[in-house]
C-alpha cells in the first residue's frame, strides 16, 4: 500500500490578509448604511445593511475558517481542520438564502404601503456603500478563486456591490419623480440577486460533505486509465472525494500479477500510478493511496468485494 503526500492544506497567508481587510472594512460599512437606513427610513438601503451585515459576518467566518484551516493536522484531527472551510462557507450560503427570501417577503408587503423616502440622502448613502464594496471587491479579486472560502466572500461582496447599485438607482427615482414603490421594487431585486449563487455555493458545499465525485472527475475514466497501464489486471474499490476545496483525494485497490511482488516492480509501479493520477487529468490529485494486492489474492472468493 502506498500514497503521495504532495498537497497543499488550507487558504493560503495572502488569503487570510485580504479577507482580515475585508472583514475591517464590510464592519465599518455595516455601521454606515445601518445609520443611513434609520436616518433616511428607506427600506431598500435597511435591507442592503443587512446584506452588508451577513456579508461582514460571513467574511468573519471565512477569515476564521482559514486561520483554522491552517493548523497542522494531528492524531486526532487528520486532516487538520480543513472542513471548517466547507462548514463556513455553507452557513454563509444559508443565511444568505434567508436573507434573500425575507427581503422577498418584506419588499411585497411595502409595495403596496409606501413610506415617503428622502431620494438624495439615500443617494448619498447608496454611493459610498458602493465605493467601500468596489474596494472590497479589488482586494478579493488577487485572492485564490478555487477556494471555497475566498469564492463565498467574493459573491458575497459582488452581491452587495450590486445591492448598492440598485439602491442608487432607486434613490434617483424617488428624487427624481416621487415614484416611493421604487424603494420597494429594488429591495425586492436585492433579495433576488442572492438566491442564484448561493444556491450553487451551497449545493457544491453539500457535495463535498456527502463525499461526492470531485467535479470535473470522471471516476469511470479515470478507473479505465489505470487498467490500461502496464501490468495493471484490475481496479476495485475506487472512490475519490474532497476534504476541501483545495483538496481532492482518492483511494484505490490495484491487481497486480503475482510476478510483480517477487520482482520487486510493484515499487515503480506504484509510483507511476501515483504520478498518473497527479498530472494525467483535469482534476490533478495528490493525496492518492492504493492498495497493491497480487492477482492470487484477489481471486480467492471470500475477499473479492468490488465497488
């Protein structure tokens, strides 16, 4: 049995001080637009903070998750802590799904019960919120795109960009021509742009912790490929997954002839498969452990059990 250690664990130093960052400025901006929302009444710009604010929270999270992520693992905790990325960036994606559907909710009910809402200082408030969210923005676009966390944040802040965006937009609408529904209308879209990436955020967060099939990994492929290398019988038990974003692992039964453990080439054998599975596909694995069993072994009927 053997297996390859080259991996890399965790979100990286340049990650953790881009979302450290982030996080100072998506808190000092909760307390801005929070201010603005009482002073203005606008429902639009209330519900953008609490956008702001799940966001703040969420990148809280991350930066906790990778600060986590980084510890070294040890006999209790194998893989270190790098599920508490997955972890994080699943709450971050439920909250944000309540967000969006009690913005749904609240924004109906104020369509049809308008509040006289002052345009220009919504404005005013909309514009700088979008100005702190653009900065954020250009710090995470220089992090790792791949990793959960860093992927959470980012959509997180790109949705509260556009968040602001509307906000603006409803603001000159309301100054420009008294139309107040329009505070409603775009507090409703608001909660709309959330739903989409975060579902996808939260399936891809449930697929890692059910153990699926890295994406972009055919396994069936993958086994015909390793049954085609050189003396090479049979493939069994093949299962490949993620512990984190970052880390695709894979582990597997290989039938060799009886030849190969006597002559002592199982060791080159084993090295070689290694390397195939690090380099020959999409998804570049490794942290990949096999199991040599010679083909005498894998006949006899009471231990042949395949998956």
């Amino acid at each position: 049995m053997g297996h390859s250690h080259s991996h890399s664990h965790g979100t990286g130093a340049g990650n953790r001080g881009r979302l450290l960052l982030v996080v100072a400025l998506a808190w000092a901006l909760v307390a801005f637009q929070l201010l603005g929302a009482a002073l203005t009444g606008s429902l639009a710009l209330l519900f953008d903070t609490v956008h702001v604010f799940t966001d703040a929270l969420g990148v809280t999270l991350a930066l906790l998750a990778a600060h986590l992520a980084a510890r070294p693992a040890s006999p209790r905790r194998t893989w270190g802590y790098q599920r508490v990325e997955v972890l994080s960036a699943m709450f971050q994606a439920v909250a944000l799904l309540a967000v969006g559907i009690f913005v749904a909710f609240e924004a109906v009910q104020r369509f049809f019960e308008p509040s006289e809402i002052p345009g220009r200082e919504v404005l005013v408030f909309g514009v700088i919120g979008l100005v702190g969210n653009i900065i954020m923005i250009l710090v995470l676009m220089g992090g790792d795109r791949s990793n959960f966390n860093m992927r959470a944040a980012f959509l997180e802040v790109l949705n509260d960009a556009l968040g602001s965006v509307a906000v603006i937009v409803s603001a000159l609408i309301i100054w420009q021509t008294g139309y107040y529904q329009a505070d409603a209308i775009v507090a409703l879209l608001i909660g709309l742009m959330i739903v989409p990436r975060t579902v996808k955020l939260f399936r891809e967060t449930v697929s890692v912790l059910l153990e699926s099939t890295p994406k972009n990994l055919d396994l069936e492929a993958l086994r015909r490929h390793l049954e085609e290398q050189p003396h090479v019988l049979a493939v069994h038990d093949l299962h490949a997954s993620q512990i984190s974003s970052s880390l695709p692992v894979l582990t597997a039964h290989i039938v060799l002839e009886d030849e190969c453990f006597r002559d002592g080439h199982s060791v080159q054998i084993l090295a070689d498969l290694q390397t195939c599975v690090a380099q020959h596909f999409e998804v570049s694995i490794r942290h990949s452990t096999f199991q040599l069993e010679p083909r005498s072994l894998y006949e006899r009927e009471d231990l042949h059990h395949r998956h």
